[in-house]
C-alpha cells in the first residue's frame, strides 16, 4: 500500500483564507473526511494533514476548550517565533510563523497539507514556492456585520467585548483583501448562512474541488496569459449582472466591451443596447412621450430661473438651490421612464380587469344553487367536493376518499351543503396581490371561470392588444429564433441530449444565414448571439475572436447557462474566463426588499444558482460578491465594492 501511495503522489498544498465565522474549521473536517471516502469510492489516494502555525497571540478560549477534548488546533501559541519559521506575517500586532521545509517533507511523503493563511503575501510566497502545488481557496459565508459577531459571542458566552472587536474588524479587513486580490484564489468556497436545509452546500463545493485538482480539472499550474478574455458571467437575479454590464459600458469601455444577444422576447426596463430584442417600444409612443418630458421641463425651466435669479446675491444660498432644481430635474420623468411607466399601469389595469372576471364568474359557478347537487352523479359529486370551497380547508382529500369508501349520493350532497364556504377561497383580499401569470394560473383552473369561456384565445386576446399598444418589430432583430428552434429540433435535441437541463443547458451551436450561433433557453425564452462567419462549408472564421485580438479589448457575456462555456471556448481559442456572479442574500433581506408574492421565487432561484455552483465549482474560476456592507461607509458601497472587483479582473488579465 506504501509503495501504491508513493508512486501516486497526487499531495498539494490546500490554503484557507476567511473571516472568523466562515466555517474554515468545518471545511477542514470536511477535507478531513475526504480521505477514505475518495478510496473507497474511487480508488483515488488523498493524505489531508493539518498544519498549524506557530503565533505570538494566546489561546482563544474555545481553543483551548477544543484542546482539552483532544482536537488539533490551527494555531501554537509561543512566544517568539521558531527560527526555522521562514514564512511569516503579521496580523493586529501579533506574528504568524510557518516552516517551508515542514511543508515540502509532507509533499513528499504525499501528505496535502492544510494551512489556514489569512494574510495574501504568504499565499503568494507559497505559491512561488510550490508553483505547481497550492490549491489557494477563499471561504466567504456573509459580509462582517458587528450585530452577527456580538450575536455568536452571546451566544457562545466566551469571548470578551475586546475580542469580539478584534474579530470583527479582522474580517472586514479579510473581506476587503479578498476584492483587492480576487484573482489570486482559485477557488471560492460559498457557505451561505441562508440555506433551505436540503444540500450541504460547502460539503458539496470541497469534494468537488478537491476531485477536479485530483483529476486535472482544475489546473494549479495554469500560468496567465496576458491577452483578451471572454468572460462570461453567470448568477441568479440581483446578483450583480445588470451593475457589471452597466460599469462596462459607463466606464470600462477602454478595457472590455460586451457581447450583443438577440432574444425572441419583448424588450423590458432592464434591457440595455446589448439585448437585442425582438420586441422593442413602439417609436411613435417614445416620441409621444418625449414631447411631454420637455413640455414639462420647458415649463419648469421658468420657474428655475426665477429661483436662481433671487439667490443670486447669495452665494450659499446659489448653490443650495441649484441643488434642489437639480435634484427637481432629475424627477422628471424622460419619455422612456414615462413609457415604463405607461407599462405599469396598464398591466395593473388588465390585473384587475382579470380579478373582476375571476370574482364574477367564480362566483356564479360556486353558487351551491346553481350546482343542482341532486342530480348529479356520484362521480360527479366527488369532483365537486374536490373543489376549493366545497370541504373543510385542511383536509386531505383522496386519503378522506381511502378512509370513507361507503360514501354515497347523499353523503356527499350533505357533505358539500355542510362544508362548502366558497366565498373563502374567492375573496379578494386572496387574489388582490397576485400578478399576471398568477391570475391566469388560478382562472384557467376548474371552477374559476364559466363554461363557455375559451380561455387560450382570451390570454392570447389580452397578449395582442398589449403588444399592438405599447411594442413594434425590432428591425435589428436580423434572426428569427422561434424559426430556427422549431426547423431544427431533431438536430436541437441531438445537441442536448446529454445536457444536465436548468443547470447546463439547453445550449448549443447552430448554423444560420453565413453565420454561426451560439443558443440557449432560459425559462422559455430563447437567447443567441454570433460567433463566427461562415466562408463557406467546410471553414469558418470565428470573427468575435479576431476582433477581441486585434482590439486588445476584453469582451464580456452575460449567460447562466454552464453548456454555453464549453461552446465558447471553441470559438474564442479557450481564452474564457467563467465568473460566478454572486449575491449574499438573506430571508430577512428578501423580505425587505421583495414585493408580497415574490419572496418565495427569489429564494428558489438563489437556491437554484448556489446549488449548480456547488455541482461545477469546478467551471467557475471566479466569484465576485455582492452584498451588503458595513464597509459601505469607507468604500462607496455594494456596487462600487462589486466594480472593483470586475475591474481588478480585467486588469490581471491584461
């Protein structure tokens, strides 16, 4: 077994860098576990050993509790560093001394070290020092808030007001390491503090990393080029997407410039010049609007200058009011805030257009009088009480069928006279906040509108006389992707047979028109953008590549979809860069922010993103984090955090 374990010497050195309260300890035991579970399962020899380093600080108290049960501590206190420590660094006043040898004897008795490394210059010496051999991760659970650590402190009932300052103002200067070396980990370990209960996601990413260095996924030689990248970025909702696109184009069009993508959808309010849509804002509306933004602005120039010219003996007094015109302009809404807006009111109106059917018709069809009970069928009776209204609200339905099956007629006409409280499940107060897709759902549904109700050619109905209002064709729309996705399906479905669906695809490459597409779904709406011209059959030239090269621009993609990496690194010569847009998102957030009815969704889709980046951790070779901050008040804020971050990128890679 000695002699198998030393021929197959897979041993690198692993560093953890993180705040207290990141869960470096759990991920260490989950390494820990790794050991056996990766032989017994698949023969692969891995030898984890903990390292700790020598310091000048004392024991915490939970060390020394954690000594005393006979556990290995990530820290020996002494009090002056060993000699033979030639890896060092300085935290809060207190030293942090490691042995190089000591490391390089483990690496070659196969051993994977594991240091816990919370200061960069030492990651960055180990990895001059063991260039091909140090697996540099960053552990980030949520953004330091001081509430958070007097809260474990209480709780734990062990660590002093001085401490847990210490602690506190350690990881917040640890967050801001990781946003001014964000290049320098190769790997983020994401250890949500909001989670459903259902994956241990930070078990998920450790086992997944340490498996793709084992198997050469992941490359710890992988030496920079300095060329243009294609980046391309994935992540759920208000994870940041729409801020880096934005920052890309406002400020960062010296270094990057995004990818345009065509999509069969209708333009929306977020949508910037690099959505294509096929549907845009009708042009006569937006001039409509136009007229009345400078209408109103025109009238209320006069007003401004009378304000200025009675200040403008005052300096002070000038410049306050200048403030406040300024800030009164900026409220006046432009035509296609106006249009926007005009979009609002009439999906409300058609809202409640929807409700009052709803009521109305519901209401008639769950008139007991009208359901002539009596002469209905057994089969029908039982459909009936099936029904919302027409049993006690809590009861389970088919098991009261399982335990009663000496029902007859007349037990059920009893049953629904006795039970039936309809007006409870139609009152308004429960569809009042439901948006549009949510009133179609209930109306489609038995009981909820009148026989003769043809509700396909109704929502259709309601859909053309929304888009003859307010959108017109895109004439920039140069592809017809519904064309496309429905000539080509047998092929589609060749492409994306294999694809693990709502995680890596459906995407797929496809030839259109002298060009070559890269196309995906994403919740029913098909997206595309061009890659390459096609010179004739058999040579095709990938454009976008060249143009990155003889620009020396990066370019930047906005695409969740992990299938779509793949199909890019074909055409861009594998200079792709995959980021993990990422946002710390909490119930307590959520519910703050999010619109009754919404709440649910968001926390489906974070858990949806967070569990495919556990599953290819792998495919992801930066994460940037967008979240709350107490930093905001030294930094600028969220969005000025999460610019540094992409820009900092763009420069490593330039």
């Amino acid at each position: 077994m000695n002699a198998q374990m030393k021929s197959q010497n897979n041993a690198f050195i692993i560093t953890l860098t993180g705040p207290s309260m990141s869960g470096k300890s759990y991920v260490i035991d989950r390494i820990m576990e790794l050991e056996e579970k990766l032989y017994s399962k698949k023969k692969i020899i891995f030898h984890p050993i903990k390292i700790s380093k020598y310091t000048t600080r004392s024991y915490r108290i939970e060390e020394i509790e954690n000594m005393l049960k006979g556990k290995t501590v990530d820290v020996k206190s002494c009090d002056i560093i060993p000699y033979y420590c030639d890896l060092r660094y300085q935290t809060y006043g207190k030293q942090y001394g490691l042995s190089s040898k000591s490391i390089r004897d483990n690496l070659q008795c196969g051993n994977s070290p594991i240091i816990i490394i919370n200061d960069v210059r030492v990651v960055e010496e180990l990895k001059k020092c063991f260039p091909k051999s140090v697996l540099a991760l960053f552990l980030f659970r949520e953004i330091p808030k001081l509430s958070s650590y007097e809260k474990i402190a209480s709780e734990r009932g062990n660590s002093s007001v001085n401490e847990t300052m210490d602690r506190f103002n350690k990881a917040t200067a640890i967050y801001r390491t990781y946003i001014e070396n964000i290049a320098l980990f190769d790997r983020v370990i994401l250890n949500p503090s909001r989670s459903n209960n259902l994956y241990d996601y930070a078990q998920i990413q450790i086992e997944n990393v340490i498996l793709g260095v084992l198997n050469g996924k992941i490359k710890l030689d992988a030496k920079k080029k300095n060329e243009p990248k294609l980046f391309i970025i994935s992540g759920n909702a208000a994870s940041g997407k729409d801020e880096i696109i934005q920052a890309v184009n406002e400020m960062g069009k010296l270094q990057a410039h995004i990818i345009p993508k065509y999509t069969s959808r209708m333009q929306d309010e977020t949508d910037r010049d690099e959505m294509i849509c096929q549907y845009i804002p009708k042009k006569e509306l937006l001039d409509k609007y136009k007229i009345e933004y400078m209408q109103e602005l025109k009238e209320k120039e006069y007003d401004f200058k009378l304000r200025e010219d009675e200040a403008a003996g005052d300096a002070d007094k000038l410049v306050k009011v200048r403030a406040e015109i300024l800030e009164e302009k900026r409220k006046i809404k432009n035509e296609f805030q106006r249009f926007w807006y005009a979009v609002m009111e009439y999906k409300k109106a058609q809202c409640e257009y929807l409700r009052k059917h709803i009521l109305n018709e519901a209401s008639t069809r769950h008139q007991l009088s009208s359901l002539d009970l009596f002469n209905k069928s057994y089969e029908e009776l039982c459909d009936i009480y099936r029904m919302d209204g027409y049993h006690k609200r809590g009861i389970n339905i088919e098991q009261f069928f399982l335990d009663n099956p000496n029902l007859n007629e007349q037990d059920l006409v009893n049953l629904i006279s006795d039970e039936a409280e309809p007006e409870v499940d139609l009152c308004y107060d429960k569809i009042k906040n439901l948006k549009e897709k949510e009133l179609w759902k209930l109306y489609e549904k038995e009981g909820y509108h009148s026989d003769n109700v043809n509700i396909a050619s109704l929502k259709e109905d309601f859909s053309q006389k929304f888009m003859d209002k307010f959108y017109m064709k895109n004439p920039k729309y140069i592809i017809d992707l519904e064309k496309i996705h429905k000539e080509q399906q047998q092929y589609i479905k060749r492409k994306i047979k294999n694809q693990d669906m709502g995680m890596t695809g459906p995407a797929y490459y496809i030839d259109y028109e002298n060009k070559g597409w890269v196309m995906y779904e994403n919740n029913q709406t098909l997206y595309a953008f061009d890659v390459c011209e096609i010179i004739d059959k058999k040579l095709t030239k990938p454009f976008r590549y060249y143009i990155m090269k003889e620009e020396d621009k990066h370019c930047v993609l906005v695409a969740s979809l992990i299938g779509i990496f793949s199909i890019c690194k074909k055409w861009f010569k594998n200079h792709v860069v995959t980021v993990f847009a990422y946002s710390e998102i909490s119930s307590e957030e959520f519910e703050k922010n999010s619109k009754a009815g919404t709440v649910d969704k968001k926390m489906a889709s974070f858990e949806k993103e967070i569990y495919k980046y556990s599953k290819y951790i792998v495919d992801y070779d930066h994460v940037t984090i967008y979240a709350e901050s107490e930093l905001e008040r030294k930094s600028g804020g969220r969005t000025e955090e999460l610019i540094d971050q992409i820009f900092r990128l763009f420069r490593y890679y330039s």
